[in-house]
C-alpha cells in the first residue's frame, strides 16, 4: 500500500492552493492527475469561408448541465437565403449527433444546444460543424471545431493512460490510479475475449455517493443513494457513468450476508475502479453488437470486475441451501437485478449466476478461448444457444447441469424443462388439445407466459381476434392453463385469457 498513501481533505486543499500549475505527481510514483473545472472556459473559433457563406462570431460555451451552447454569425452571399442550420457533433466514438439551431437575437445570429435538456455528465469532448441548408440545393458546412463539455461549478480531477480517461471529484486523489491499474490489469483479458481492444479511448466520469449524479439527468435534487445504483453508460459517447459505493450499504441490500466487514475508502475506490471494468465491457458489447439474455448480458460484464461484490461459486451454493433449489438458466434466465434481494439479502442474482456459469465456463473449457469463439458466434448473429453449442459441441442445458453439477446441485427440474408437467388433467370446461380457437376482440393483446403461472415472465403476446391452436392443456388447481401456438409463439395463456369461464 505505500505507493497510494491518502491524503487528508485539508492537505489536498493546501496542496492546490500553493501549486500554481494543476498538476500533481506521487513521489516515487508515475501517477499523474491534473485538476480541471471550477472556472468558465468559453471559446472563441477562427473566421471561416465556405463556398461564399461566412461563418463569424463562432463562440461555445459549457452549460453544464444544461447542454452545450454554440453561437455563430453565418452569412450567406446576397441573393442567397438560408432556411434551416443544423450543429452536427461527433464523439470520440465516430458516432454523431445533431440538433437544430435556432435564430439570435442578433443579425443572421445562430444557436445551438446539444443536450439541452440534459442528459450528458461533463468532460465529453465533440468536433462539431455547422450545416447550412436553403432553396436550390445550398448545402454548406463549414470546418469542425472542437469542444469539452466543462463543468464550470466545481473542480474535478482528471488522469489518463492509454487504457482509458477518467474524472472525478469528492473522493481522493489515489481514485485514479485505483482505475488506470484496474483497466491495465483487465486490458489482456479485453483483449483475449473480444480479439481487440476497442476502436476508441473510452472515458470514465465518477461522482461521489449521494444525489450529485442525478444532475446531468435532469433532477440534482432526488437522492437515490438507497436504491444502490453505481454505474451505466453512454454508448454512443464511449463513456461510462459512476457513482462511488457508500460505506454504509445502500438500503436495498442491507441485510446481504456477504458484505464486508469494516469497509475502508481503499474499499470504495477498488470497487469504484472495479465497476468501471464492468462498465467498460458493456461498451465492448454495444461495439461487437454482443446482447444474450439477461443473465449472460450482466453475467459477461460481472465476469470482468476486479473487485466483485460477492463470490460467485459460494453464493450459488449458499443460495441453493438456503432456498432448496436454484434458479435455473433456461428460457429468460433468472430474475434478480440491482434493485431486488435474494434469500441471502444480497442483490444481483441475475448477474452472479451468469458470472458464475462463465468462470465454470472459461475455467473448464480452454481458458478464453471459448469465450471468444461465442462472441465472435453472436457478433455475428447468433443466438447465444447456438454460440455456445459452435464453441463447446455442448447445449445450454447439457451445459448449466454441468455447471450445477460443478457446484454440487441438482441439474435443472424436469418440470422447468416440461411446464406441464406441474399440471394435472384439465377441468371441465375445458378447451381439447388439437382445437383452434380464437381469441376475444378485447383486450387488445394477451401475454403469453414461458410457464402456466400468472407470476410467470410473458416472453410474446397475442393480438385479439388471432387464431391460436391448443397444444396442451391441465390445471394447476385453480385454472386451467393452455400451451398454445399463435402465429408461430408458443407459450402458456389461462382459461380466462381465451374468454371461455
């Protein structure tokens, strides 16, 4: 730990008052950081000429968080009439964006502002022109100018390697390097399952615990520490948007058997740095065109955390003894996302099984490389079962028994592969297997459910007046439940939903 010794809050803030320039390095460390922000930084661009249209009085201003102001006289030649200007953008990614430009209140004044109504965090960086339109084909742009959405209201620290960007502030200086090494130490694995690292430096922007995050989403005043919520990206932006971990555990996972003890900042900035490697994956996912279902989506992203939250193989095993089964992989996969505890209080089930069956995975089928033949699979359309059975020669289900033999539990119930088998024989009246039969005209559509339960996850939905054909029928005791095929979906739907009482 000596190469990350934390400072007291007062020593920093001394620290930047007496240091002119603001930047710092570690003794004995080639960690750097600079401090940006707390200041207004507008900009001024160069005259331009277009194809006869001037482009002058070009400014930009940082809103923060309020969008990105730009401002630019644009001049056409006489005789030539504008009808519409557009300030087109650009992120680090490639990917563009546009917005509209209004008219000033000054003389062939124009105005544009990405993210009005918010929904950016700061420190992203655009190339953005104008684009100018009218009658007879004028089509004009003039050159990118370039532009960082600076927060003006408060100073952030910023640190960079050729892993990745980041920015943050409330919490202390070493939370960068926490991150430069997380990203380092993750790069050959990035590397080994995607064959690549990504075609753009991607960027972290970190807020402290507490409301701060909710700003660039319109509402600095909610406060959703309770609900837990630490991390998201901006695909199109290639940044990931953090919020540290309190101390204390957040509300809805506060009875989770597997928190730590005592924990520490140093705890706070490793899982901080820890959820940017997950969030940095699911950039990597959007970039390969890489989805799955749930489970596996946030399953492939917890696999890359440095620091997870809890031990994948030990919580299945604890989650069986204390519930007397486990979830099981098949159809949708198991529910159980950030904001849901499981028996044990802890949340993210979902994402701990898909972590846990990829670990298996990886561990018991040639290291990574099995993990890249399936992305490669899916990123070239695939679904996630047929990657699996080109990568291993196994099924899904042949796989997860495996897995669940691996981790001493019994293999997928019959009844989850066969719902039926849950039913006893149908009550009069019933409706016999083999009949069509056609819906109500109201609702307008009905779900059809992945298994014959109300509290079931309806997987499609069948529209009124639709011809549907019985595949099988029975009763769990109260109602009678139908296996039925509507237009090619296939699924459960009860009694009432096909209006026979």
């Amino acid at each position: 730990m000596s190469k990350r010794v934390f400072f007291g809050i007062a020593v920093l803030l001394a620290i930047s008052l007496l240091l002119p320039a603001a930047s710092f390095a570690q003794d004995g460390d080639d960690y750097t950081f600079t401090i940006v922000g707390g200041v207004e930084e507008p900009q001024t661009y160069a005259d331009q000429e277009v194809e006869g249209i001037q482009f002058t009085t070009m400014t930009y201003r940082s809103l923060y968080p309020s969008g990105l102001e730009f401002r630019a006289t644009i001049t056409p030649p006489e005789g030539v009439t504008i009808s519409q200007v557009t300030l087109f953008y650009t992120f680090a990614t490639g990917k563009a964006g546009r917005v509209r430009a209004e008219q000033g209140e000054n003389p062939d004044e124009w105005i544009a502002v990405p993210y009005a109504a918010r929904g950016l965090p700061p420190w992203h960086e655009i190339d953005a022109y104008w684009g100018v339109r009218g009658p007879d084909d004028l089509s004009v742009n003039s050159e990118p100018v370039h532009a960082v959405y600076y927060d003006a209201s408060r100073e952030w620290y910023r640190a960079e390697s050729e892993d990745i960007v980041v920015y943050w502030y409330g919490m202390p200086v070493e939370l960068g390097q926490y991150v430069l090494e997380a990203m380092a130490a993750n790069r050959a694995r990035y590397i080994a399952g995607f064959g690549d690292t990504l075609p753009y430096r991607p960027m972290a922007v970190i807020f402290p615990p507490g409301g701060d995050w909710n700003e660039y989403k319109g509402d600095e005043t909610v406060d959703d520490t309770d609900f837990g919520s630490t991390g998201t990206i901006i695909s199109e932006a290639g940044s990931t948007i953090q919020r540290v971990r309190t101390l204390e555990p957040a509300a809805v996972r506060a009875e989770c058997i597997w928190l730590p003890e005592n924990p520490t900042v140093a705890w706070q900035m490793r899982q901080a740095a820890s959820v940017t490697t997950h969030e940095v994956l699911h950039l990597y996912q959007e970039e390969w065109g890489v989805r799955g279902p749930f489970w596996w989506f946030e399953g492939q992203a917890k696999f890359f955390e440095t620091q997870p939250m809890h031990p994948f193989h030990d919580r299945m095993r604890t989650l069986y003894e204390l519930r007397g089964d486990l979830p099981t992989l098949q159809n949708s996969g198991p529910s159980g996302g950030p904001y849901t505890a499981a028996e044990d209080g802890c949340t993210h089930l979902g994402y701990d099984m898909g972590a846990s069956f990829m670990t298996w995975l990886v561990e018991e089928r040639d290291s990574m490389a099995t993990f890249r033949t399936v992305v490669d699979e899916m990123s070239s359309g695939a679904t996630l079962e047929q990657a699996l059975e080109t990568a291993t020669g196994a099924t899904l289900l042949e796989l997860e028994n495996e897995w669940r033999a691996f981790l001493g539990v019994p293999p997928v119930p019959a009844e989850v592969l066969d719902p039926a088998l849950t039913l006893t024989e149908p009550v009069e009246p019933f409706v016999a297997v083999g009949e069509q039969f056609t819906l109500p005209t109201t609702p307008f559509q009905q779900p059809i459910y992945e298994r014959p339960a109300d509290n079931a996850v309806a997987s499609a939905a069948c529209f009124a007046n639709n011809s549907v054909t019985i595949l099988q029928a029975g009763s769990d005791g109260t109602t009678n439940w139908y296996e039925v095929d509507c237009m090619g979906m296939v699924g459960w739907m009860s009694q009432d939903q096909l209006g026979q009482q």
